[in-house]
C-alpha cells in the first residue's frame, strides 16, 4: 500500500492500482451492491479525452509528448487492456463526477509513466483541461448510447428482417384464417402475417434511427454551468469535430449547453423508441406462441424448433422457450423506460443527477434487445414451418368465409346463414345448401386463393 494526501486528509492505495485518490475515496465511500459503471461509459469517456487532448495541443495548452503519451494510453484503454482500473460503483453520484475523475487519474498516471518528471501530468490540470464532468459525463452518456445502438442493436434488427422477408417469401402461398379479437376472420396467407411483423422492425429502426439525430448533441465546451468557463470560445466545437473524426459519425457541440446539461431528454426520447421495439417483439412473440400451441389441443398452425425438455414431468413435452424469454427481456426494457423517466426528471437547476441510473438503464435495454433478437430469431423465427394439415383444416371449418357472400346475399342473410352452421355442427356450404343456395354457386364465389 502506498499512502497519498490531499485536501481531504491521507488515504492508501494498492501500489499496482493506476488509479488516484478520488477513485479510492470513491470506491470506500459507496460500498453498494454489485453494479459497476458500465465500460461503455468509461470508453465514452476516453474518446473525449483524447479529443480535448487533441484540441488542447492545438491550442498549445499540452506539450507534444503529453499529447502523444495521453493518446497512447487513450487506445490502449479501448483497446481494452485496463479494464480493471475502472471499478467504481453505478451508485455514486448522480452527476457521474467520480467516473470521470477515475478515468482522469488512470490516463494521467498510465501517461507519466510513458514521459520525464518535468512533463507529468495531473488528472484535473491537464486531462480534465477546459472540461467538468458536467459537460464529460452527459456528453459520454450520449456517446455511448450512440455507439451502442449502432454496433449492437442495428445489426441484430438487420438479421431479424432478413429471415423475415425469407419467411415472407416461403409462405406466400399458404393460405390460413385470419383472426380479430382471438376469433375467426377472413383469410390471409402465412407470409402476409410475416409481412406485419417484417413492418414492424424496419418502422421501429427507422424511429430509432430518427431518434439518434438528437443524441449527437454534446454538452462538451458548456464546462461547470453551461457558461463555458475555463474553455475557449471554439473548445467544444473543435472537441466535437475531434469526436466525429475519430468514430466517423458526426457529433456537434449543441449551441444550447444550459439544455444539454439540465435536461436527459433526449436519451429519453431515444429509449422510448427502443421501447416501442420491445412492444413489438411481445407481440410478435405471444403470436408464434398462439399459432404454435399445442400440438394436438391448441392452434398448433406452425411449428417450431424443438430446443429442450419442456417439463420436468412430462417427457416429449415442448414450449416456446425463446419467446417467453423475449417477452421478459421486454418487460425489463419497459421497466427501464419507466427508470429513465423518473432519473430524467431528477435534478435541479442547473444539472441533472441521475445519469449513471440512466445509462445503465438504456445500456442494459440495448444488450438485452440485441442479444434477445439474436436468440429468438436465430432459434425460433428461423425454423419455424406450416403445418399446412392444421392450417387446411382451421380454413375449411372457419365461418368467417362467408364475408364473400355479404356482396350477394346481404350482411342479414348471411348472419343467418352462420348463425345456423354453428348452431348445427355444419360447415358454411353445407348450412348455405339448408338456405337453398346453390353449391355449385357457393364454389364459384367462395374461393379461398382470390380473399388474400
């Protein structure tokens, strides 16, 4: 253990800990639970630090070598060689100061030992320089939101509407019966059913992708208050500009920084489109859980892989395992959505102060998505099949055919004409002949192929 003083008195840190004081103090100060900050918000971090590490050479603030020895350290940090130095709590302040304190102290310690004693750096004065965490932390935030959504969660959505338009595709021949209110309607093929869901997704992307635009405003260059004290005029414009260049995404200073650091609402904005992607996929997923049940006492229309026991009593049985996971994950996503709500309506004034329960919150939307999505569709969407028997079978019997009539026979007559085949166990041509009309005729104009 080494021993270090500051304002607050002396403190011991493990001597092969990169690591300051304020990370120590931390880690004492918020014994609580196991969350950690996600990584995501610590690379976050880094990319602006070596952006304004960037920015502050330019403008003759860091010597050369200070520069290169932060940048170095910098890619190493993402490439993930340090992971261990970033310990802290999820639980800490609402402002997210301690994180950016820690990833100060860790680049500054990592970077002195790269330079000579005259040209060492210390975490506040040189990797903090023209910066606060008030402008780091809600800039991160929405870095990382970013990231995630177009690393994770984009790719995963473009293999779910791929099988989906395969499936589309496959069954667009296999005519079924429709149904409205879980009862019979008219028929619609097994494909046109995929093609709600295939409308779905690629609507819930493009929301989300519409939502994105509002998270690539930072709040870097607003400093403490959003005054922009201790920073050049041009600070965050050319941080920003840094930024975009090293992820090749554009990201913009926002003109307003008092919004950007009081307000969490566009990240909200953002996860509220994720949510609207979870409500689909609970849709989706008690769908294939419906049209699949049985085998032989439910809908049991398509079928799906068979991945594991389904009981532990009851051998040979199957469930569809995916879907309820899917539809759990989403529940969680929705009870994230309600926690970014509430942490975005917290805070007074001039800062917000629950930005670590938020991005945790989202972060966690975007995997569990991702990862589920990949699951349902890789194991359950992909192989599902018709069964054309049941299927045939569902379409003959069904009452709902004779919407074809209504044209010819009146909406009354044929409300009379259901009425009797199911009062009487019959099927709708043989109820149509105790109406007198003809079968012959009831072929030509009740053709299942020309309803879809």
């Amino acid at each position: 253990m080494k021993e270090y003083k500051d304002s607050f008195g002396t403190i011991k840190i493990e001597e092969d800990k990169n690591w300051g004081v304020n990370t120590q103090r931390s880690l004492e100060n918020f014994k609580i639970n196991t969350e950690k900050m996600p990584l995501d918000v610590v690379y976050a971090i880094s990319i602006i630090k070596k952006a304004c590490a960037l920015v502050n050479f330019k403008n003759q603030k860091l010597t050369l070598s200070q520069k290169e020895a932060i940048i170095k350290t910098i890619d190493e940090i993402l490439a993930k060689k340090y992971n261990m130095e970033f310990p802290l709590s999820l639980w800490q302040t609402g402002s997210g100061t301690q994180t950016n304190m820690n990833v100060n102290e860790v680049i500054a310690n990592l970077s002195n030992k790269l330079l000579s004693e005259n040209d060492h750096l210390h975490p506040n004065d040189h990797i903090n320089m023209s910066q606060s965490s008030n402008d780091v932390f809600p800039s991160a935030i929405h870095i990382a939101a970013f990231l995630a959504v177009k690393n994770k969660l984009f790719p995963v959505l473009d293999y779910a509407i791929k099988i989906l338009d395969n499936k589309i595709d496959e069954n667009k021949d296999v005519i079924k019966i429709g149904r409205t209110h879980l009862q019979d309607a008219v028929p619609i093929t097994l494909g046109q059913e995929f093609l709600g869901y295939l409308g779905m997704l690629k609507n819930d992307k493009l929301m989300i992708e519409k939502s994105l635009f509002f998270i690539k405003n930072l709040a870097i260059g607003g400093t403490a208050v959003g005054t922009g004290l201790n920073a050049s005029k041009n600070f965050g414009k050319d941080v920003a500009e840094e930024i975009s260049n090293i992820l090749g995404e554009e990201f913009f200073s926002s003109e307003n920084k008092f919004y950007e650091m009081t307000s969490r609402g566009e990240i909200a904005f953002l996860h509220s489109s994720l949510k609207v992607l979870a409500l689909d996929l609970i849709k989706i997923s008690n769908d294939i859980r419906w049209l699949s049940s049985g085998p032989r006492s439910g809908i049991g229309e398509i079928t799906i892989p068979s991945l594991e026991a389904g009981s532990s009593i009851m051998p040979g049985k199957i469930n569809p395992t995916q879907c309820e996971a899917m539809i759990m994950l989403c529940y969680q996503v929705l009870s994230n959505d309600n926690s970014i709500g509430l942490g975005a309506m917290s805070g007074n004034f001039e800062l917000n102060v629950c930005m670590p329960l938020i991005i945790n919150s989202f972060l966690q939307s975007v995997y569990l998505l991702s990862d589920g999505i990949k699951s349902l569709f890789s194991k359950t969407i992909l192989g599902i099949k018709p069964n054309k028997k049941k299927i045939k079978e569902n379409l003959d019997k069904s009452l709902m055919l004779a919407t074809r009539l209504s044209p010819i026979l009146g909406y009354d007559r044929v409300a009379e004409i259901v009425k009797y085949a199911y009062e009487n166990d019959l099927n709708l041509k043989e109820a149509c002949e105790k109406f007198e009309f003809k079968s012959e005729d009831f072929d030509k104009i009740v053709k299942v192929e020309e309803m879809v």
